[in-house]
C-alpha cells in the first residue's frame, strides 16, 4: 500500500494554514485510476458488459457535476494557468451570470436538473458534463484549484467504507474552510456586507426566469449591486483574493474559521483513526442489502457499502459467508466455518470484508 500526506491531496493554498494534522500520512487511493478510468473497466476478463456493475461514460467520466470554485482558489487558477485550460473560464467571466464575488456558482438551471435527474445521471449524462471537464483528452481543466466535492470524490477507496467515510468528513472540513475564506476575501476587499451573506448563503430561490433558462448576463443594475466597485475588474479581484489568503497566517486562519473549524477537525480525526483500525466488532453479519452477481470463473462481485466499489470474491470465501447470521460472535462463527469447511479465515480477511462491509453489524 503506497501512502501520501493528506495536504498532498489539497490545493497548494492550504499548505502552510490547515492544522499539522493534514501532514500525517493516509494511503493513496490507488483504485480510483482516473487516468485510465476504473468505472470503464470491464468486470469481467472478456470484456462482457456486467448486468449488475454500473459504469460511467468514456466521455465524462465521473464529472457529471457542476463546481462552485472558490473566488480565492478561483484566483490562483487564474495566476497560473495561461494555456487553453483558462478559456471556459474567462469565457464564464465575461459572459455568463454564473461569476460573483464568491467565485463561479454553479447556474440554477443546472442545480434544478441534478435536483430533478434519476440517480443514474451521474457519471452518464451529456447534458450534465463539467464545463471544466476536457472531453477530448479526459482530464479535469482546473485542477489542482478544484473545489472540497471534486477534491475529495473517489469512485473507490483502498480502505472501502472507511475510506468514503474519511473523505466525506475531509469534504465536510473544506468545504467550511472555503466559506470562511471566501467571506474573508470578500470582507477584506470592501464588497458590500449585505451581498457577502446572500453569496455565501448560495440560495436561489423561485422559479427559472428567462435569464436562468438561456444564461443570460445579469441586468446592469443587479450586476453592479454585486461587484460595486469591482465590477469590470472581475479577474483583478478573483487574484487579489487568492493573493490575501496566500498570505494568511495560520493564527489568522484559527480565528477565522473559528470552533466549527476544531469540530469539523475533529471528526477528521476519528474518521482517520478508522482507517487504521483492525478492531471488528464482537457479533459479524452478512450484509442482508448488499448486491452480489455470480460472475466467470466460479467469483462473486459484491456491492456491500457502494455499487461502485464492488469487492471480488472466489466462491469458496463466498460460500462461507452465510455462516455470520448474528447469532454469535465471530470467534464461535469462525470456528463452525472449519468445522464445516475446513477453513479458517483469518483476521485480517475478515477486517477487510467488514471494511466493504460485506459482513457488517
Ligand atoms: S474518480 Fe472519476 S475519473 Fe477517477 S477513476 Fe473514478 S470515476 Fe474515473
Ligand atoms: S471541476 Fe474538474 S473534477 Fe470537478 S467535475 Fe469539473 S472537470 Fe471534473
């Protein structure tokens, strides 16, 4: 199992201003290759499309989402990038009203279709695709200024449920993190109080309006209430944001995020220290909702926690797992699989079927 620190995962504006925490070591989620991307595998070795394992697009990916990119992390982008990957955002800048002083938000036209889409848009449909997402040569145009959901979504992880659940406790951690800094950015460069809440807050309410449905530039007059004396200089203030959180001080950074800041950390915290853990609880049972389809050569796929991160098991390590019905504890249940079958399956098997939570409690 490779490893890497936890900031090494961030964007470089983090360094320096998260707590010494996010310099400690995690394994690198080495099954979501996104080069090559894992959700176009076949599960099979012929290469038989599989009736139960979802797939995403070749052409998208999992980048059937639309970001809300910071205004500070928004101007680092813009600092660094000068190649064609800037485009759709300088286009975004001038024309669209999707641009605010806290960054780009997504439009409420494509928030009311990933509200009101099946499940089964993500990673499939057209019409959803990251307008950040490069078709042609697969990759993500902003990164590594990406937002907390892009930053830290997997299709997979090395450490099954507990992984997930340690990612989504690090998208819960940034993603208050930016709101923070977005307000101080905004705070700082002199936008007007009342805007800065309403653009934190992100709610856009009502009904579509005309302007929503063809993405239409803001009316003057609203245009000009938002940026005051920045309008016109949009590209100046996003790098003047990402310029003043780049000279942030950590001190600076504990005031500002405040006690919600040691909170979320705190749940970091526990969520790592699970991906550590070999502990299983005293009483195991097979998962009586997981999704499981017999597939070539005498294995199982099983969905436990994920119907993206299925588990390969050979029928033998399969067949043994009726034996855990929540009846008794794991020792006594370990000891009638080798009576009955002459195997014993050791711990650390066990911790990871738990882990994908193939047996679960
Ligand atoms: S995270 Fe996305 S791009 Fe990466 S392997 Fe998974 S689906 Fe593919
Ligand atoms: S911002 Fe990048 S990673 Fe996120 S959905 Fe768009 S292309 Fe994908």
């Amino acid at each position: 199992m490779t490893t890497a620190r936890i900031i090494d995962y961030l964007p470089d504006i983090y360094n320096g201003i998260l707590p010494d925490f996010f310099e400690k070591t995690i394994p690198r989620e080495t099954a979501a290759t996104c080069e090559s991307c894992a959700m176009w595998q076949p599960a099979t070795t012929s290469g038989k499309e599989n009736k139960t394992l979802r797939s995403f697009s070749r052409e998208s990916k999992c980048c059937t989402h639309y970001p809300n990119i910071p205004n500070y992390l928004l101007g680092g982008f813009l600092s660094h990038k000068k190649s064609d990957d800037a485009k759709k955002i300088l286009d975004i800048i001038s024309n669209s009203p999707g641009h605010t002083p806290r960054g780009i938000v997504r439009p409420k036209k494509i928030q009311f279709l990933m509200e009101n889409s099946q499940r089964s848009f993500f990673g499939r449909s057209k019409t959803l695709i990251c307008p950040f997402f490069d078709k042609e040569k697969g990759y993500c145009t902003i990164r590594p200024f990406w937002d907390a959901v892009c930053n830290t979504w997997f299709c997979k992880y090395v450490k099954g449920y507990d992984g997930f659940q340690f990612w989504v406790a690090i998208r819960k951690y940034l993603s208050y993190v930016e709101q923070s800094l977005i307000q101080f950015a905004m705070y700082n460069l002199n936008c007007n109080p009342e805007n800065i809440e309403n653009l934190v807050s992100n709610e856009q309410p009502g009904p579509l309006s005309l302007g929503d449905l063809d993405d239409l530039p803001l009316d003057r007059n609203r245009y000009l209430s938002q940026w005051g004396k920045w309008a016109g200089r949009e590209i100046e203030f996003y790098k003047k944001c990402y310029e003043l959180v780049l000279k942030m001080t950590r001190p600076q950074f504990e005031e500002i995020t405040g006690i919600t800041q040691k909170i979320n950390l705190a749940v970091v915290k526990s969520k790592y220290s699970d991906l550590f853990s070999t502990d299983l609880p005293r009483v195991l049972k097979k998962n009586s909702s997981m999704v499981e389809e017999k597939i070539e050569g005498d294995q199982y796929l099983i969905m436990g926690y994920s119907m993206i991160d299925p588990f390969l098991v050979p029928k033998k390590l399969y067949e043994i797992l009726s034996f855990f019905d929540g009846n008794q504890d794991v020792e006594a249940t370990c000891k009638m699989i080798k009576e009955h079958t002459g195997f014993v399956p050791d711990h650390d098997l066990l911790v990871e079927l738990y882990r994908f939570r193939i047996l679960t409690t």
